[in-house]
C-alpha cells in the first residue's frame, strides 16, 4: 500500500473514538464502487457529532476520498440504504484498523442480518415500490409514457431489494446480479423489459399488470415492520399519532400511502369518532383483526 495513503489515516487510529478504518482500492475492487476516486478510506467513529464528512485528496499519483462517518450513521445507512455502496465498502475493503474486533461484529450482523433490521428494510423497500409504482401507474394513465417507464422501471428495482432482503442478504450495488440467483422469476422479468421489442406502451401495461401482482404477493411482509408496531402499541390511530413513531421515520414520508394501501388491501379498517363539527369525523386506524 502507497506509503503516503497510510500516513493520511494513520493519524486517526490513534484517536480514541476510532472504532475501524478499511481501505478500498481500484485495483482491488468493483469500479463501480469507488465512484471515479483511485481509493476510498472509511474511518467509523464513535462520536455523534460526526454524522458523515468527506474530504477528498491528492496522493502521489492517486485521488482519495476520505470518508469519516459514525457508527450511529453507518448503522441506520445499512437499514435505510441511504448510501448504497456502504455494504460493499464493508465487504471489500481491507482493514487496516480495527479496535476490539468492532468490524468483525459489523460484518457477522450483516451477514446473520437480525430478523428486527430485516423487517424495517424490507417495509422501507415496499413503500418505496408503492410510490414509484403509483405514480408511474398515473403517468401512463395521463399519456406520459417515458416518465412512467422511468417510474415503474424504479419501482422493479425496488422489488428487486425487497426479493434479496426477504432472502437474508443485503443489496449491494450489482443488486440484479443477486436477483438472478435467489428470486429467477424477477431477474427474468426485468431482462425481457429490457431487450423486448414491444412498444414502449406495450412494456408498460406488461410491468404494471406484473408489478400489481408482485405488490399483492409481498404486502404481507412488506407491511410486517409497521403492521408489528401497531400490534405493539394496540388501540387505534390517527395518522399523526403513526407519524410520531420512531421507528417509522425511515418511510415516514410515503406513510400514508401505505396505510391507504393497507386499508384496501384490508389489513387495516377505519374508525370514525364524532368531532365538535356536526358532520365532520376524526379518522383512526387499526389492525384489522
């Protein structure tokens, strides 16, 4: 390793709140990780107030981008896959630091991926399905097919996460690479879209009607991360009171979509509660039991 490249994270092994440094080089992993950089170092501290910096520099011949982030962030990047190219980082990069093991306990959680980080990453992924998969669906209907081809094409992606979450694995950056072994029958869907000689509204109509039947399919677990909060907490709801949810923050934003979806797909029903106004109701929601 270039001399020069060690003496730029040497200095922040010896910090107390440095919990690992890895080293990524080109030669040694997936262009496509490395975003146009000759190397990437990731220092993970243990200090909040890190949230995720970036410094890029010049070494010898090489440019590196520095990436210091804490383990708070790094954690709920890996559930809410905020920053994609994490995991292969953590995969392929090579350890040059590592206090009491911290990395190895990182890596065995991603590879044993607990049941709880599952659960809230498959339901951010089905949320995200649905938005892109509704709009889409609008586009088409509005006779705007290059936007709702974007759009649905987004959504397959989306399915394609899910299908290697429900599978143990996290996504990495060659996510359909990891479809095409685990879940044949997405893989091939998205490749006859790709290379089929349909019109475009014709590959529409076909990823609408298969997508709406990939959505039926996964509501179940897609919907087991909030669904399980709700059970948690019992009685009912008014979506504000969903909102302020900690744990829904991650897909706090498409929240009322899936509950709507939720609510005709009848996992959930509507109680209505008199308000001060003569004919107007409050709105609560529970699971349908």
């Amino acid at each position: 390793m270039n001399v020069l490249l060690r003496q730029l994270y040497q200095d922040r092994a010896s910090e107390d709140d440095t919990f690992a440094i890895l080293v990524i080089q080109k030669e040694l992993s997936p262009l496509s990780i490395l975003d146009g950089f000759d190397a990437i170092v990731l220092v993970i501290k243990n200090n909040p107030e890190v949230d995720w910096h970036v410094k890029h520099y010049q070494v010898d011949d090489m440019k590196v981008a520095l990436h210091s982030l804490s383990q708070t962030t790094m954690h709920h990047s890996l559930i809410a896959g905020t920053h994609r190219r994490l995991v292969d980082w953590l995969f392929h990069g090579k350890v040059v630091f590592d206090r009491n093991e911290f990395l190895k306990g990182v890596k065995e959680r991603i590879e044993t991926f607990p049941p709880g980080d599952r659960m809230k990453k498959m339901t951010i992924q089905f949320t995200k399905m649905l938005r892109r998969f509704d709009e889409g669906k609008i586009l088409f209907y509005n006779e705007q097919p290059f936007d709702a081809f974007s759009n649905m094409m987004h959504s397959l992606h989306h399915l394609a996460r899910l299908a290697v979450i429900n599978h143990g694995y996290y996504p990495e950056v060659t996510v359909w690479d990891q479809v095409r072994k685990i879940e044949p029958e997405t893989y091939k869907l998205y490749r006859e879209l790709l290379k089929s000689e349909e019109s475009l509204e014709q590959r529409i109509e076909l990823l609408i009607l298969a997508t709406e039947i990939a959505v039926r399919s996964k509501t179940e677990i897609g919907s087991e991360h909030f669904r399980s909060l709700l059970a948690d907490r019992g009685d009912s709801f008014t979506i504000a009171e969903m909102m302020e949810i900690p744990e829904v923050q991650d897909y706090r934003i498409d929240l009322e979509l899936l509950v709507n979806f939720l609510i005709e797909k009848e996992f959930l029903v509507i109680d209505h509660h008199e308000s001060k106004a003569q004919g107007i109701h409050h709105i609560r929601y529970r699971l349908n039991t």
